[in-house]
C-alpha cells in the first residue's frame, strides 16, 4: 500500500490560544515542540533572528 505515516504531532490549531479580545496567539516554548525543534536553545536562536529582521525592517516588535 503507502509508507507514508499519518502525522501524529501537535498541530498549531492545537496549541492554539486566544486572549480575552478574540486575538489568536501561540507561546514559543509549545511551538518549539510542533516545529520539531531538539532544544529550546535552537528555536530561540530562531526567534532571536526573526526580531532583529523586524527591527531592520521598522516592523514593531513587543519583546
């Protein structure tokens, strides 16, 4: 038949959060877990350089 396996992981829809307005938002440590990363160390160097990204491009960053 097929080797492909059915995902079995979290999904965003999943860890999905939503704030006393309606506003959807996810916590970085529950997405380092869905986007399959190792460590915390590697997916905060990720977010590390998404900030800066922002910054250079004057996008308005809460952290």
């Amino acid at each position: 038949m097929s080797n492909i396996q059915k995902y079995s992981g979290k999904t965003f829809a999943e860890i999905k959060h939503i704030n006393e307005y309606g506003s959807e938002y996810w916590l970085a440590r529950e997405l380092t877990t869905v986007l399959e990363y190792a460590r915390w160390e590697n997916f905060c160097n990720v977010l590390e350089k998404a900030k800066e990204s922002c910054e250079n491009g004057n996008i308005i960053s809460d952290n």
